[in-house]
C-alpha cells in the first residue's frame, strides 16, 4: 500500500472508476445480447433493442470505454443482423 496520502487517494479514486467501468461495459454486453437474442427469434421488439444497444455502444465511446471504430463497427453489425 502507498504511503504518500496523494497516493493513498489516487489508489481509492482508480478502484472507484474500475468499478464504474465494469458496470458501464456489463450493461453495454447486456444491451447487445439481448438485441442479439432477439434478431435471432425475429422478435418484435428487435427495433427498440437495436436502439438501446446503439445508445449503449454510443455512451461507452463517449465516456472512453470502448474506441469510436469500435463502436462505430459493432453498430453497423448489429444494424445488419435487423435485415
């Protein structure tokens, strides 16, 4: 453990954004298996849930998760699975 107190901080401040992060990218994955889940089953609610898992690959770019080719590329998958 650090002894310096700016250290003993840093430490909580990085275990407090590691838990952020996991929980954002859990619900990212969530969104865009249940989106898959149902183009799959051709449900009806496949449209909403491409737009949430949209929304969600949009928000973990925007917040540093995920690199915006990335999002970018999983939202065109995801787009073509609806076709």
């Amino acid at each position: 453990m650090p002894q310096i107190k700016s250290a003993i901080k840093r430490v909580k401040t990085q275990e407090a954004a590691r838990q952020r992060n996991a929980s954002q990218l859990s619900a990212l994955r969530t969104a865009v298996k249940k989106y898959k889940v149902a183009a799959a089953a051709n449900a009806d609610n496949a449209a909403d849930l491409l737009k949430d898992a949209s929304r969600a690959l949009d928000m973990a770019e925007t917040k540093g998760l995920l690199h915006k080719n990335k999002a970018g590329r999983d939202k065109s998958r995801l787009a073509a699975l609806l076709k």
